[in-house]
C-alpha cells in the first residue's frame, strides 16, 4: 500500500478487502527495517489503529 496512507487507512482498506489482517515487512529499505526499532509508542499507536479497524 502507499506510504501516503496512515496505518489506520491501510487496515481500514485491508478491512473492506475482505482481509482478516495485515503482515508488516521487514526488508532492506531503511523505513522497514527501522520497524524492528519501533517505540512503545509507536507499536501502541498501530495496535490502536487495529483495534479501530476491528
């Protein structure tokens, strides 16, 4: 999905596709890999955003 979206508008998207979740890459690129350094904060943030998706 674009980067342009916000995590909430990814799993909402994913949501009304019929998904029943989203797997986060971790690859080569710099903004994937900083994934694996995330803080609480921004892991709570993205919980949240799942929680809001349903």
């Amino acid at each position: 999905m674009p980067d342009s979206l916000t995590m909430q508008e990814k799993l909402a998207s994913a949501k009304e596709a019929g998904y029943d979740f989203v797997e986060l890459s971790v690859d080569e690129s710099d903004a994937k890999i900083a994934r694996l350094d995330w803080s609480d904060a921004q892991i709570a943030s993205v919980l949240d955003a799942g929680r809001k998706a349903g």
